[in-house]
C-alpha cells in the first residue's frame, strides 16, 4: 500500500527548506566561510597513518577524552568548565536546544544571524524570538533586555563575531546582557581566531554562560568537530540529549593529530585576516558599493543589485553567498568569504567586470 508522506510527516516539516547548499563544482567556492587552504604535505601524510591503524570496527570513545584533553589546553578552557562535543558546532546548536525545548521555551537570538538557531529551534517545537540588531548591526543591550524580560528565554544564542554581519557586538553590552539574562546565555565564536576576542577567559564570571566554537572555520570543515565550554552542571545535562557516539574514531583521531600541530592552523588564519584587509581595501576604492566591517574570514556587502551580481560572479565562475530577503537589513548584500590571494584577486576582477556590467 502507497503511504503518502504528507500524512506522516509534520506539517512544519513539510513547510521547511533543506539548508541550501550551492552547486559549486569548478568554481572558486567563496561561499561557505572555508579555509581555502590545504595541511601541509608532511601533515597529511601523518594524517594517512592515523587512518591506517583506526580500529573502525569498534565505536569510539564516547567521552573523546583525547580531544578534549587537547582542546582544553589550546583553546584556554577554565578549570571552572566542562567541554562537550559535536558533530560541527550545528549539533552541539540542537542539543543544547534539544535540553530545553519543550510547550514553553523560547530560544533567543539576535537577527540577522546565524540560521541554524532558528531551524534547530522550529525542529524542537521551541518558539523562536529574533531581536534585531541597530542600523549599524550593533546590539542595544536595552532592546535584548526587555525582549529577555517579555519572553524569558531559555536560551539566547549571540554568535561573537556575528555571521553574516561579520561585526563583533560591545563587550560591554554582551556582559550586561549575560547579567540579565533568564536562562544560558551561548556565546558563538566560530570565527575566533580570525577576530582575536573570546568569552573563553571570562567563564568563570558567569554561571550561565557557555561558550560554542568550531575548528570549521578554522581549517577542518570536513571533520566535523565542534565544542562547547561551560560548567559542569550544565554539561552533565546536555550530555543526556547528546548521540553516545556522535564524534567518530575517525575524527576524534585525525584532530588529535592536526591540533597536536594547531600552529600550522593558526599560521593560514593570520594568512587569511591579512588578505582579508587587502579585500577590505580593494572594496572599499569601488563605488556604489558598502564593504562592512569584519572581525570574521568573510565580508559582507551592499551593491547596487545583489541578484545580478550574484549571477554575474557565477558566470564568472566565483561563488558568493546573497543575503537578499534573509532580513530588511541585509537588502542587496552578498557575503564573500576571504580565499587565498589568488582566489581573491580572481574574485576582485570578475566584481569589477560584473559591477561595469550594471552601468
Ligand atoms: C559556520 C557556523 C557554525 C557551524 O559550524 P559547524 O561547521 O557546524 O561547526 C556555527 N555558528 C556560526 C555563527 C557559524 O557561522
């Protein structure tokens, strides 16, 4: 008997879009916030051993204690908190969401932001508030508050530096708003290395705080590994709604290595945030186009017609990411991430072609 889905699957879910990801095959892939650069020879082929003596026919570690014990010391995590893991920091989103959803909750986030809050948040039936940032894609620690008191969130994510504005919101308004805030207040600093600011050190002030990263930006898209510090009676619940083996021996493996040499990591993001000031620059001497600031490996920008120019770069065989209908605020922007200098020169010149295009 033919079943028809529509009568099994939710209605919501029917009614939600797959996360878009573009066709990008042959092109320059400007679109997903990537590290365009490849490890080292010498550090893939370490990598190679490791996947020659994985024991894959047993489930891995759970606890990853490996990769925790790594992460802890690079990435600064207090003596006051625990660390939880993720397949990308897109599962560690859901479970923490997952802890708290139920009729009641709300989960809170600044807009424009990340989109994977709200479309973890729809899935788990929580409600979802977005309040939205000033003008000049600042946050008013006033309007968060008094959206904080109306809806008592059970979660507010702020993703620090904010993606796809790329700014990084006042210290000072984040710290009031943790203050003030009725439930977990989660950090996202998934592009911290290219920002060089971080809650991390600050943990200890704030009971309610957890801090979220990625090594997706970092360099390890493919991997999946994404993390999150906080104290332990946070962690301990969120590790209930947690897959018991949601990173695999592959990845907990391969990381170890490539951390065990995260400079190499660390080299390519200072590569990357020198060329994003050369992109900057370039920009900013085109008319008719806003550049906006970024603290992240990606800029944002107005032109005069984000859907031309988006289809002009493609023909020209780059791939950007358009904003345009994500948020009144993002009218006629596109998103480019910042590549490798050649990459970007090749980015700067099919822009130029495609701008004189528009007259
Ligand atoms: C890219 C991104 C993530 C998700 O990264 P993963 O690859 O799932 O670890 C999370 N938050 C923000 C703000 C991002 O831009």
């Amino acid at each position: 008997m033919a079943v028809d889905p529509a009568k099994v699957i939710r209605a919501d879910v029917r009614a939600m879009s797959a996360y878009p990801v573009q066709h990008a095959s042959g092109m320059v892939k400007l679109d997903a916030m990537e590290n365009p650069h490849r490890l080292p020879q010498w550090l893939r082929d370490e990598v190679a051993g490791v996947f020659r003596d994985a024991e894959i026919n047993r489930y891995p570690d759970p606890d990853a204690p490996g990769v925790k014990k790594i992460l802890r010391e690079i990435m600064k995590v207090p003596d006051c908190c625990d660390l939880i893991l993720g397949n990308g920091s897109d599962e560690i989103i859901s479970m923490l969401i997952n802890a708290v959803a139920g009729p009641e909750a709300v989960i809170m986030a600044v807009a424009p932001t990340f989109v994977m809050f709200k479309v973890s948040a729809v899935i788990a039936r929580a409600k979802y508030v977005g309040v939205s940032v000033e003008n000049d894609f600042s946050l008013s620690a006033d309007q968060v508050i008094a959206a904080m008191n109306e809806h008592r969130p059970a979660i507010l994510f702020i993703a620090y530096p904010n993606n796809p504005t790329g700014n990084l919101f006042d210290e000072k308004v984040i710290q009031r708003i943790i203050e003030r805030a009725p439930g977990m207040v989660v950090i996202d600093e998934a592009y911290h290395v290219f920002a060089g600011r971080s809650f991390m050190s600050r943990l200890p002030e704030f009971p309610n705080l957890v801090v979220m990263r990625t090594l997706s930006k970092l360099g390890l898209a493919g991997l999946r590994l994404g993390y999150a510090a906080a104290r332990p009676e946070w962690i301990r619940e969120i590790d209930k709604v947690r897959g018991p083996y949601n990173v695999g021996v592959l990845t907990q493996l391969v990381t170890e290595k490539i951390l065990a040499h995260h400079q190499v990591l660390e080299e390519q993001a200072r590569e990357i945030v020198a060329e994003r000031g050369r992109l900057e620059k370039a920009l900013h001497s085109m008319s008719n186009i806003t550049a906006f600031p970024s603290a992240a490996n990606f800029v944002l920008l107005r032109v005069p017609d984000a859907e031309k120019v988006h289809a002009g770069l493609r023909e020209r065989g780059v791939l950007v990411r358009s904003l345009h209908g994500a948020h009144p605020l993002l009218d006629h922007c596109l998103r480019f991430t910042v590549g490798t200098r050649h990459e970007n020169d090749l980015l700067l010149d099919a822009f130029g072609r495609t701008l004189a295009t528009l007259g």
